[in-house]
C-alpha cells in the first residue's frame, strides 16, 4: 500500500518508508514549488494499492520555504554537517529536531516504528 497523504513530509522519510516496503523509488525535483520547505514531498504517484517492485515518483520541492522563512547554507533534510545521513529535519523556525535511531522527524515530532 502507498500511502497518498505524505504530502508535506520529508523526502527522505518516505522515501525510506517505500523502499523499506519494497517499491522501487524515483525522485523528481519540483522547481515551481517555492512556497513549501526544501526537500519536502509535494507529490506521489502512482498511490493506493500497488503491487511490490512498482516504481513510486516522489516529486519534492526545491523551493524556498515560503515566506519568512529562513535561507542559510544549511544541510539538506536528511544529511548533517559532516555529510553522513541524519535524523534530522528543519522546523519551521529554522531549527532542526533530532530523533533516536529508528525514528524520523516530521513537522516537529519524531516518527516511526
């Protein structure tokens, strides 16, 4: 099953959500999406039920975070500092929430089985 509502999360938690779920993940960047955070998920399909193996397209914005919010060279959701993956993801404060292995931050809160 794809989920259809993961509108608005970090790319990086649904992407691993999906391929942990044994779908096939390809990533399509949106330039026109400018108001919506960075590396944030703005569209999925195919969604709903979908046989194992199948190809998912997650299109995420690159865009600017909308209005107010902060530019900074920052890391990408998902990455650190030093490169190497992380739990993190950007609030919309600017702050990043760090989670515990296992878990994935969404909007704040951290996520995950």
């Amino acid at each position: 099953m794809v989920n259809c509502k993961v509108v608005g999360q970090p790319k990086s938690f649904v992407e691993n959500d999906l391929r942990r779920k044994g779908f096939e993940v390809e990533t399509v960047v949106d330039e026109e999406a400018e108001t919506r955070i960075p590396g944030t998920v703005t569209k999925i399909e195919p969604c709903n039920e979908q046989p194992q193996g199948s190809k998912i397209t997650l299109t995420v914005s690159k865009g600017s975070g909308g209005p107010g919010s902060k530019s900074s060279s920052a890391p990408a959701p998902g990455t650190s500092a030093s490169g190497g993956s992380g739990d993190s993801s950007p609030e919309p404060n600017g702050n990043a929430t760090s989670c515990p292995p296992g878990k994935m931050p969404v909007n704040g809160v951290c996520v995950g089985a």
